[in-house]
C-alpha cells in the first residue's frame, strides 16, 4: 500500500449526496426541479454532514431520457436556468466547503446534437464519423441489443444516407464514435471547459461501454441481455482510452471520477482503478443491483427475491478486491432503482423507521466512498404507480410498448415495474407535508408519494429527533470522527447467517463491531467464540439496547443497527 499521505484522498474520505435536479425544489413553479431550487437548498444539503454533490445532467437537452440525452455539452437546460445559475450553484457549495461532481455522459449523446444533425446530413459530413453507421449495402447490421429500443434493436435505420446508426440506448441516443481520435478531442476540451469552471470531478456514464469491436462481429443468436452488457463492457481500446483521458485531462486537476461500470466484474476491477494505470479513481458495479433481477434480465424482479448471505458476499467480495489496491464505491440505489429502503430494507409503517436508518448505519460503516441518492436520507419509498400514464420513464414506457406489441400480460408488467421501475425513485423531494410536499407550487411533472402527508418529510422529520433524517446526520458525523470507519480493514463475521449481518472494521488500534438485523424478528445473536475483547463502547443504535454483561450476547430488534467499539 502506497504511504499513509498518498493513500488518504478527499474523494475516499468523503460522503457524496446525489441529485436529481428534476426532482429536487422547484422555484418556478413550472412543476420541474431547477438549479435555483438547489441554491435555496444548499444550508439543507449542509446540514447532512455531506462532502461531495453528484448532479445528474443539467446539460440542454431534448429529455428523451431526462438529460441523458445530450444536446450541447456546454450549456444549461433553460428549464434548469442559465450557466449564471449554475456559477452561483457552484460558488455557494465551495463557500460551504462541498464539492461538485457533474455527470458525464459521452457514450451517446441526443440525435439533436449538432454533429449527430451533420452526421446524418451525409455520407461526406465532416462528423459522419463522430458515430457508427452501418451502410445498408451491406444488408442488416449484427444484431445489437439495445436498453430502450421498443424492438430491443440498438441499430436504426436512417433515410437520408441509407444506412443504420448504433444506439445502445433509445433511438435518440446515438453512440458516439470513440474509434475517431477528433471525437476524443472534443470530449476532452468539453470536460477541460467544466474544470476550467471549477467542478470537482465526473461521474461517468456507462463509461465501460466506451469502445465498440469493430468491424461488429456477429455474436451468437441466443445473448441475453446480460452477456450483451459483458460484452459491451470489454471493447478492445477501453483501457487506452480511459488513460489517454487521464493524460490529457484528469491528471491536470484534483479531480474525483467514477465511472459507471456496467459488465465490470470481479475480475477485472483493478484494471479500471488499480493507481498505477492512471483511469479512474472508483467505479460502480452492477452485482447488488442485479441481485433481485430474474435470470439474465436488467430491469425484472426475481419473484424469489433476495437473500442476505448473497447481499453480504457481494459487498465482501468487492471489498476484498480493492483492499490493497483500487477503491471501491458503496451504493444502495440512485435514479436507475427503486428506493433503498423499499428494495433492501423494509417500507411497512412498522418497520420503515429502523429499516431507513439500518440502512444508513450500513452505508456508512462500510469501506469505500459512500453515495447516497436524495430523499434516502429521509426514507423515501416506492411510489408503485398503477397505470402506465403515470410513469414518465422512456425504460418502462418503451417495455410497455413492446410487451404490447407482442401481446404479453400488461398487468404483470405494471406489478413489476411497481418494485423495479425507476420512476420511483424519481418522484419529488418531500420537504414538507403542504401540497406537493413542498417541491412546486404548480403541477408536478410525475406526481408527488402520498406519504409525504405523514412522516416521509423533511419538515416533520427535523421536529422529530428519533427521525431517519437526524439518525443519517449522526451516523455521517460519526465516519466523520473515526477515521477507521473509512479506511479500516473489513471482516466479514458469520457469513451464512440469513438475518444478521456482523463485521468488524479495524484500523490501527480501533476495532468497530457493527451488527445489523435485517430481519422482522427480536433474536439473540452470539459472536464466534474467536472475536476476542473484554468490553465495548457503544458508538450508536437505532433502537434500544439491552445492556450485556457479557459483552458476547445480544438482543437484537427488528432491523435494529448496532455500532460498538472494542476494548
Ligand atoms: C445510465 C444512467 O444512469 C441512466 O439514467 C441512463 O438512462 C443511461 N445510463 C443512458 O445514459
């Protein structure tokens, strides 16, 4: 391991709070969340204990995917405000002493785009290859499949020069043509453009599937969408790529980056964040997100669910791979999932309070940079629309359209996407327990979770000093105080238990014991034999704890979170 000086970085240290600018405060009174809703917001977000802002994008755009289609990488949404607003975003959060880490999105980018527009104009254009065609002289592209295409088709036939264009996302999200050295530049003046105005860092948008194989090699028949995700991830030029974007710009700053990194395993972790290849600094993984997925699917639920002892290795797993090397990042959900404590806790009015703040207590006694997405920190919960008019998502709408098409059950679709869409986690903040909770004084562009009426607020919530939101504050303060809670080595205790998750953190001399009941039940747990200490501080419950003598037995409550010390 590097020396102790090298080793600890901001970006480690720190607790990054994602948001979603359209549905965070709107100030207009247009119904949709903007940047100057942010700056009314920003003592709040202060208040957290928080470090580090990841906003999703805020980049004009056509909002076939809510900003992930991009129009013009160096301009403002006009429903956001202008680049004005944003300089006055970015001032208040450093007076504040936060960080601003942007979203990058240059895999794709939107169909109105000027280059896609020069792109398409003709065969000759100056940005024809900016992107990938496919000309139809060669007869029907390989097959290609792609997240939101209603046929699941990522190629689209285009008219005016006859030939097909590549797009792992909708059909207004053309991919980007990173195979051209003059794409490549563009993107780095572009990201050179936001340092040069003082963000801190990029998140990075399905930064894996960077490079495509070309000449696009047919792949077998029968993929699911799962190995096409693999193979989507292992382009042949993604390492160079990804260190030339570091030479020649990331390495120019003091910059935080992680990547979206969907098909990234085990395996070849290290290889994205490993210091000495000089990529990037962390990334996302996908194995929690897919361990409710039914079988080789991205969006389905596993009727079966989940259970705990999978859920632990995911997270031993990956802690073991950056453990000397690398740094990992720790997530529960973000605008892609349903709500942290619907999918991984517990939403019923009996167990929501201690199920939120378990949750909480995990996160933040885990080794890696911790991410939380806006209103987790207040136990927001599922929305589960019943119709599909609700959903404002092009993932669920366009699987409708197709289920549809193909004359498959609707309403099992609906009961799905009830736990799996992705509008739930995209439903407004819920400051207050006023109409529309507080977020707009017009109507909201998806609607407001009825539950912000009761104790899902921010306003009743700060009145409340048992309340998720003061609990998360602790809790942030406390990996604040015990650097060991960051850094510290993790062990994995009792790994087949189905109910509680235990493990130790240990650093230098401080040693954390951290039990967690994930289940409905009062139980008694025991420590191995083998876990050696004479008594214990308690550093914080979410719950009452039975003080024992023996310092070896427990009481545990249902999703009760135990946090000790050991001396
Ligand atoms: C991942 C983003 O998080 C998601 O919201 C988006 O739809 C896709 N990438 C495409 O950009």
């Amino acid at each position: 391991m590097s020396t102790e000086s090298n080793y600890r970085k901001w970006w480690k240290e720190g607790v990054v709070y994602q948001i979603y600018p359209r549905s965070f405060q709107d100030s207009t009174g247009n119904g949709i969340g903007d940047l100057r809703g942010i700056i009314n917001r920003l003592d709040y977000i202060k208040s957290l204990g928080v470090d580090i802002i990841w906003l999703n994008p805020i980049y004009e755009s056509p909002n076939d995917d809510n900003g992930y289609d991009i129009s013009d990488y160096r301009s403002i949404l006009a429903d956001f405000g202008l680049m004005k607003d944003f300089e006055e975003l970015l001032d208040g959060l450093h007076q504040r002493g936060l960080k601003l880490v942007m979203d990058l999105v240059v895999n794709h980018c939107s169909d109105e785009h000027q280059w896609f527009k020069s792109s398409r104009s003709s065969r000759d254009s100056l940005h024809r290859d900016f992107y990938h065609w496919w000309p139809a002289e060669k007869g029907v592209p390989p097959k290609r499949w792609s997240y939101f295409d209603v046929a699941s088709n990522a190629w689209q036939y285009d008219e005016t020069t006859d030939a097909y264009y590549l797009h792992y996302f909708s059909v207004k999200q053309p991919d980007l043509n990173w195979e051209n050295p003059a794409l490549r530049k563009e993107i780095y003046d572009m990201m050179h453009f936001w340092f040069k105005k003082g963000v801190d860092g990029f998140r990075m948008d399905v930064i894996s599937f960077l490079s495509k194989e070309k000449p696009y090699p047919q792949l077998p028949e029968n993929y699911t969408p799962e190995q096409y995700i693999s193979f989507y991830a292992k382009g042949p030029q993604l390492h160079n790529y990804l260190n030339e974007m570091h030479n020649e710009v990331l390495k120019h700053y003091d910059a935080m980056t992680v990547g979206e990194a969907p098909g990234v395993t085990l395996e070849n972790a290290l290889d994205f964040v490993d210091e000495d290849r000089e990529e990037l600094n962390m990334f996302f993984h996908f194995d929690l997100m897919g361990l409710d997925r039914a079988e080789g699917e991205v969006f389905k639920m596993n009727p079966n669910g989940w259970k705990l002892g999978e859920f632990k290795k995911v997270f031993s797993d990956w802690d073991a791979v950056f453990a000397k090397k690398g740094w990992g990042s720790l997530f529960l959900s973000n605008h892609d999932f349903p709500r942290t404590v619907s999918r991984w806790g517990n939403d019923t009015a009996e167990h929501w309070r201690n199920a939120t703040t378990l949750l909480h207590t995990f996160l933040l006694t885990m080794r890696g940079t911790p991410y939380f997405y806006n209103g987790d920190e207040i136990g927001m919960t599922n929305i589960r629309f019943e119709n599909i008019e609700e959903y404002r998502d092009i993932n669920t709408i366009n699987k409708y359209k197709q289920l549809q098409e193909l004359g498959e059950d609707l309403q099992e679709f609906i009961e799905d996407q009830k736990e799996a869409g992705r509008d739930n986690a995209r439903t407004p903040m819920q400051w207050s327990d006023d109409i529309n909770a507080g977020f707009t004084t017009g109507t909201p562009w998806i609607s407001v979770n009825e539950n912000h009426r009761g104790k899902v607020s921010v306003k009743v919530q700060e009145e409340d000093q048992y309340s998720p939101l003061q609990y998360f504050r602790k809790m942030v303060s406390i990996r604040k105080e015990h650097i060991g809670l960051v850094y510290g080595q993790y062990e994995l205790i009792d790994s087949n238990n189905e109910q509680v998750y235990a493990y130790l953190r240990s650093w230098n001399q401080d040693r954390f014991l951290v039990m967690l009941n994930f289940s409905t039940e009062t139980l008694t747990y025991s420590l191995p034999k083998e876990i050696n200490y004479n008594a214990n501080k308690l550093i914080i419950s979410n719950d009452r704890v039975r003080d024992d003598k023996t310092y070896k037995e427990f009481m545990l409550r249902p999703y009760q979170a135990v946090v000790y010390k050991l001396i």
